[in-house]
C-alpha cells in the first residue's frame, strides 16, 4: 500500500486470474480456454490483416463485426455493441446499466470478477444463495434490486436455466436492467439473443474467449435494445474509443462466420465432458450437473487444496476457489480427450 493510492484503490479486492504458467508437459484445465484453438479462416483472416495498415487506427466501433453479429439475429448493427474481451464489456455494463440506489443482484457463487466491478464502481449488491445443489433459483430473485446480473450457464457451477426461465426474471423486472452473462452458452445453454427484441431491458453478454478458441484475441460483445448499448457506447467513448484492433476485429469476423467449425468443435468438447463426468464419478467424485466446457467437483473423501496440489505435481492445472461454500470443490476445465485421461490417470495414482 502507498501513500499515493487513491481511497478506491486502497479499498479494492482484484480479481485473481488462472494461472499460465510454463511448464513442459503441462495439461492445462484450469482457465476453460478451448483446447482445439480457433478457427482456420480466423488465424488466416488475421494474417491478411498483418499489413501497412496496422499504421492507421482501427475502425472505432467494430462495425463489420457489429454486422455479421447482428445478420444472425436479424437485428440492427445498433443494437450490437463490442469490446476488449467480455470482461471490458462486463465492466462497461456495471458502470453504464447497473449501478442504482437500490442493489444489484448476483449468485453468492458466481464469476468472482462482480463484486471486484462493484468495488471499483461503487456498486451496493446483494448476493443470492444458490439452492442446496448449487442451482438457481428464479423466485430468490423476486426481491427489491436496481438490476440484475446472471451467469447461463453459472460459473463455476456450469448449472444452466432454460429460456423460459430466463425470460420469466426478466418479464418480472421490467424496470431493472437484467444482463445475462452467456460466456459458455455455447456448450449446453440457450441464448436469451432471441428475446432481445421483446424486452428493452434485456442485454445479453458472450464472448469469443471459450467456444471461438480465441482467448489470446480479446473479443467480447453485448447484445441489447438501442438505449442500452447507446449507454455503453457513452462509456467506452468515455474510456477507450479503440478497444479492438484491426487484428482483433478481422479475426473475430471470420470466426464467427465459420459456424460450421464452432459446431463440430463444441460437440466434441460436450461429448469429452460427458465421458469425464462419468469417469470422474467412477472415481468417488461428486460432479454438479455441467453445460459449460468445464465441470465443478469433489471427492467424497479427499480435499481439493490436496487433490490440486497433487495434480499439479503430477503436471495437470486444476483451479480451486476458495470460498465457504467451494472450498471442497476443483473446476476442471474441459480438455482433448488425451488431456482429460492425463487428468484421469493422474488422479487414479493419487487416490490409490
């Protein structure tokens, strides 16, 4: 601590990022990176952008990506908004749409970057229990708030609401901003995209971190009325009027446009996750029900501050939250299926 730091940065609890660590052999489950990395057409798309040019700006609202987003839902380019990664996105919207009088409300286990915006923002917030198997429950949420946010799928729980769910918190608050945070949608869940149109207080949040393999790239985006993203545009214009460079936007176009490829390549994470659930059960683990390309669980015998520690040993990155309620519990980030029996094999020799 400093005597130069302001009182907000004296009073803040930043978010704590996965490890990337570099160690030979290592079997990585521990950040829900994509293991296939991303499309061809992406990595080519990038390359033909490596040139001169890179001397200019880049176009400051991402428009051709705002349109091949928007051509999807048959929605306007204005009702698109995009930035460095999800979680700039993220914090625009906690700036911009969900800081009221009154709370904003969240899972007590969620994404742990919430309360660090809150934080950073001044945000008061309130967080709801997930029920005794780790769900959540939409009747919780029929309380007084200033807005609310939702992980479909959770993380790190990886449990999903149906649409129909999704859409009754948001009929039932009509005055508060609801964001749905869909980074892992692709993998089990359903989009709230299509009910943006009905309800002007919906935005929904995704990212091309996970399913598009593009973590390295920093691609985020948000999908809402034109009063909502106007909102978030005002901020970014506060704070970064380029937050995607010309590298950035090409690759993210022609990954999005490749949906054969982001199709074929979620299918055969979803199939490894249902093998490793049920190898992982096998085993004496506990695993919470997953749509997301990771699982949450815990052994009924063992810790998982040892059981991670052992792994890692061993070469292969779990992630362990702590928390009272997580302590027992690792998030294994879904691999190729040779990571994942690398995982299992490392775990036979530790539990024997």
């Amino acid at each position: 601590m400093s005597r130069f730091w302001s009182p907000v940065v004296q009073s803040l609890r930043p978010y704590v990022a996965g490890e990337q660590p570099v160690i030979d052999g290592l079997v990585k489950l521990n950040t829900n990176e994509n293991p296939y990395g991303p499309s061809p057409r992406a990595l080519a798309a990038i390359s033909e952008a490596v040139n001169d040019t890179l001397r200019l700006y880049p176009e400051p609202t991402g428009l051709k990506l705002r349109e091949a987003i928007a051509a999807s839902y048959d929605l306007d380019p204005g009702e698109v908004f995009v930035g460095n990664g999800s979680d700039e996105v993220l914090a625009h919207t906690f700036q911009a749409l969900l800081k009221h009088e009154l709370p904003l409300l969240f899972p007590d286990i969620t994404y742990s970057f919430y309360p660090t915006y809150c934080g950073l923002y001044g945000i008061d917030f309130h967080e709801v229990l997930l029920d005794e198997k780790m769900q959540v429950r939409i009747e919780d949420y029929r309380q007084p708030c200033g807005a609310i946010i939702l992980p479909n799928p959770n993380a790190p729980t990886g449990s999903a609401l149906p649409l129909a769910a999704i859409e009754a918190l948001i009929s039932e608050h009509p005055d508060q901003v609801v964001a749905i945070d869909e980074a892992y949608v692709d993998f089990g869940g359903e989009s709230a995209i299509p009910l943006v149109r009905k309800y002007p207080n919906l935005l929904v949040v995704q990212t091309f971190s996970k399913s598009r393999g593009l973590a390295g790239l920093r691609v985020g985006f948000a999908v809402g009325q034109r009063p909502l993203i106007d909102a978030l545009e005002r901020v970014k214009d506060s704070f970064n009027s380029y937050p995607l460079d010309k590298l950035a936007q090409a690759g993210a176009v022609a990954a999005w446009e490749d949906q054969d490829w982001l199709r074929k390549h979620c299918d055969l994470i979803v199939a490894s996750r249902e093998r490793l659930i049920a190898a992982l059960r096998e085993l004496a683990f506990e695993v919470l029900p997953s749509s997301a390309n990771f699982v949450f669980a815990r052994h009924g015998e063992r810790g998982a501050v040892e059981l991670a520690a052992e792994l890692r040993k061993r070469a292969v990155l779990v992630r362990h939250l702590r928390g009272e309620r997580t302590e027992n519990f690792l998030r294994v980030t879904i691999g190729t299926d040779a990571e994942c029996n690398k995982l299992l094999d490392a775990l036979k020799q530790i539990l024997a």
